[in-house]
C-alpha cells in the first residue's frame, strides 16, 4: 500500500538527516537515495520481523549496494545484550567488511539500539539507516541517535550518542503489530502531548479510538506529529544536556519497573505509560497541575489498554533502582515532571514524597 510520504528534517549543529513517513518505503529505492552507497550493506532484524520484511528490504538495496548481507537476532528485551551485541561483531568481521559497510535496523527499538551502538562502534563507526516496524520505534526510538544495550543494574545504560544517516518508517509495517505491541507504541506517542504540545494532547485523546483501529490518516498525523516534536527537541539538544531530558517522561518509573521485573517482562511502552501515570501524580503532589490534569493522563493511559498500577515490589527497590537513572545528579533523584500542560522539566523530589507516589500506584 502506498500513501502520501512526509519528510522531517532533524537539524543539528553540524550535520542534517531526514525521516521520511509514508507507506510503500521499503520497496523504493528512492526512500534510500541520501544513504551512501557501497560494496557491502547488512540488514540487522530479528526473528519476528525478518521474514516480514527482510526479503523485501534486500531486494530494493540489492540496487543500491553491491552486496546485502543478513543477520536474524533473537527477538526481544531480553536479548538487549552484550552477547547479542556480538552477533553482529562477529558477522562484519567474518565477512571482511569495511568502514563504508552500511548496517540497516529493520525492527523495533531493540535491534534499532543495538544496531546503532554496533555502527557507532565498529572500525569507531560506520553508516547505518533506521528501518523502524514498530509504532514505538516510529515515534521515538529511531529518531535521535540515541543507542545502546541494557545491564542487569539498568537500562540502556551502556551506549552511545550516533545518528543514523537516514530514517525510514513505513507505515504499512504497522498492520503486522501485535496489539500489544500496538499499545506499548501509543505510550511513547502520548507522552509527547503533556510535555511539549497540548493541543496534540487533545487530538490524541479525540483520535485515539481511531489509532487502536490502525486507521491509516490517524496513524499517519500521529508519527508525523510525535516525529516533528522529537526533531524539534534533538535539533537543540542532541545529547541530552538538558531540553531533550523531557522525553523521558515516565521513563524513570517506566526503566525501574522494567529492570525490577527483568527485561521483557513489561513492553517498555507499558512501563512508560504506568511510569507516567506516576509522573504525573507525583507532579500533582507538587502544586505543578491540578487534579483533573493528572487524571486526565491516567484516563488516557488506561483507555490506550497499558497498565495504570506498576507491581507492588515495595517503594525502597523502587528508589534503589531509580539511583542508577541517567538523570541522577550526585545520588539525587531526578524525574521529568509536567510544569504546566504542554510543558515539562527535570526536578527533584522528596524521597518520602516518592515513596507515597509509588506506594499509592503498586498493584
């Protein structure tokens, strides 16, 4: 199927790519023109998405690069690892490939993170390209260059600032999700409203019916929007030395839940969207937004099918796990928290005040 395409340009300081949103991407060679050509390119997917989309993705970069390797990791949060990070290591080395091989991510943010860290770090860096296929990956994860791999003390706690060349969503790839996987996507998309733009809060809460049918225009405005948003942050902070920290919202509760549990239990969106359910109270607590505003988020959150109560493992785990958060200044606690509607910032919070929040929501 194809559609109307939308181009968004992410501006840094010295360098510029472009995302490019439509449906019928994968197979035009046209959707890869800025990418540079080479003797090599491999295609990094996974178990669930490769044979998808794989083939079809080699056949339309078979005209583009001379030779198109493939590599099939196994799927999920779990595997976000230095051992599978290896993988691909062991493949661009067994196959004798040079600094201009270009790494494709075809898959979610898992395999985007990892193929990016691996392109950022092989021969000290090489070209790659995001082929986001998940609504998450779509909105958030492939654009911006953040990358990395998680450890058993926290998440995406090893990586590397690396911008792709080149991002490539296409829509079609939607219709394949999991529901699941679907609602764990609609937490990233709704986040970008509280933070940065009300009014898209607005559209979301009116089009969200639509977007869990998959209806493609409504699909389509929500990962241009929730794209034009990141971009905008990015363009004047990539490496997150202060504006871009708001896209974290319900990140910091989201990545404890997640490392607690152990990776893969909980889709990262489903603990995003609880985390920003409590993100939200703990904002309420401190005079930022009135009741109705926070409950107004909940409301979403529950009605987009993600869970509003995170599990009772008890608020000092809860607190311990938070220590190793990136925002942390100096052992403090540091959490996105909504301002005022359509504006967030980094604050600190009491640690009883904390442990009130998270007793409050514990299932």
């Amino acid at each position: 199927m194809s559609t109307t395409s939308h181009q968004i340009a992410i501006e840094l300081a010295d360098r510029r790519y472009d995302i490019l949103i439509g449906g019928g991407l994968l197979g035009s060679t046209a959707s890869f023109d800025a990418v540079p050509r080479s003797r090599t390119a491999l295609i990094v997917s996974n178990t669930t998405v490769a044979p998808l989309y794989a083939q079809q993705l080699a056949t339309t970069l078979g005209k583009i690069h001379g030779e198109v390797l493939q590599l099939v990791l196994p799927d999920g949060e779990a595997h976000k690892n230095w051992e599978t990070l290896n993988l691909i290591f062991d493949r661009l080395l067994a196959q004798a490939c040079d600094r201009k091989t270009v790494l494709y991510a075809l898959g979610g943010g898992v395999i985007g993170d990892m193929t990016g860290f691996a392109a950022a770090c092989y021969m000290r860096g090489v070209p790659y390209v995001q082929v986001p296929t998940t609504l998450l990956a779509q909105v958030d994860s492939s654009v911006g260059g953040k990358t990395a791999i998680n450890h058993p003390a926290g998440k995406n706690m090893i990586g590397a600032f690396y911008q792709p060349r080149l991002v490539v969503a296409d829509l079609d790839t939607l219709a394949s999700l999991p529901e699941r996987e679907l609602a764990a996507g609609l937490a990233e998309v709704i986040k970008y409203g509280p933070i940065a733009d009300d009014a898209f809060l607005d559209w979301i809460e009116e089009h969200l019916d639509a977007l869990l049918r998959r209806d493609r225009p409504a699909l389509a405005h929500a990962v241009r929007r929730s794209c034009e948003i990141k971009a905008w942050v990015v363009g004047q902070d990539e490496r997150e030395s202060g504006l871009r920290a708001i896209l974290n919202f319900g990140h910091t509760f989201g990545h404890a839940i997640e490392a607690a549990l152990g990776y893969g239990q909980w889709l990262h969106g489903e603990a995003v969207g609880c985390g920003m359910v409590m993100a939200a109270d703990l904002s309420h607590r401190l005079g930022m937004i009135d009741r109705a505003y926070m409950e107004r988020i909940a409301n979403l959150v529950e009605r987009a099918g993600l869970p509003t109560k995170a599990p009772a493992l008890g608020a000092s785990t809860y607190i311990e796990l938070m220590r190793v958060d990136k925002k942390a200044d100096a052992g403090k606690l540091q959490f996105v928290l909504i301002e005022a509607p359509g504006r967030a910032g980094v604050h600190g919070a009491d640690e009883r005040l904390l442990a009130d929040v998270i007793d409050a929501h514990c299932a």
